[in-house]
C-alpha cells in the first residue's frame, strides 16, 4: 500500500467526488483519519439527503490511489425533520488498508 498524507487524501476525496457536490445543499462532508499503528485509513463522506454515490469507478479509483484491494464500507444515517428531511445526514465510511496490507 502507498503511504499517503491525510491532505493527498483530502484531495483525492475532492477530485472524485466533486462532481457531485454542485450545490450549497448538496456538498459533501468528509472526515480523515489514519491509524498508523494498524495501517487503516478510515475515510468518511457524508451529504444531507442522500449518501454520496459509491459505484465501482470511485471505489477503483481509490484503490489505484492506495494501492490496495483491501477496501470495505460501513453505510450510515439519520433522518432529519419529519417532513423534508432538512438536516439530515447519510453517508458511508471507507476502511482502507490494514496490517497485512
């Protein structure tokens, strides 16, 4: 696996997913973290109303970035108002990496 920084990361995050993130409403949220004594990048994106889309292409293109196959996803959210789902959050957390990798 490439050792990355977290800011090539943050970047990286920013050149796949920024098509998606055209309006005030819908810019994505993300979050890095690395734990360096287990080797895991633990990568999470988030939007208010849906997930940020997850397809084979952005999944490839952040394994070519890491260089690694080992990738899995959590997927997570909460509502928001009862009526327009104002201030809601949906998104996904990409584990990236391990010990063996």
């Amino acid at each position: 696996m490439k050792k990355r920084t977290v800011d090539e990361v943050k970047q990286m995050i920013n050149e796949v997913w920024a098509p998606e993130s055209e309006h005030s409403f819908d810019k994505i949220k993300s979050e890095v973290t690395y734990t360096g004594s287990s080797g895991i990048w633990m990568i999470s994106l988030s939007k208010m109303y849906e997930a940020p889309g997850l397809s084979f292409n952005k999944l490839k293109q952040v394994a070519d970035f890491f260089d690694t196959d080992k990738i899995s996803d959590e997927r997570w959210g909460h509502g928001g108002c009862s009526s327009c789902d104002y201030g809601s959050e949906y998104g996904f957390t990409l584990i990236v990496g391990g010990e063996d990798d």
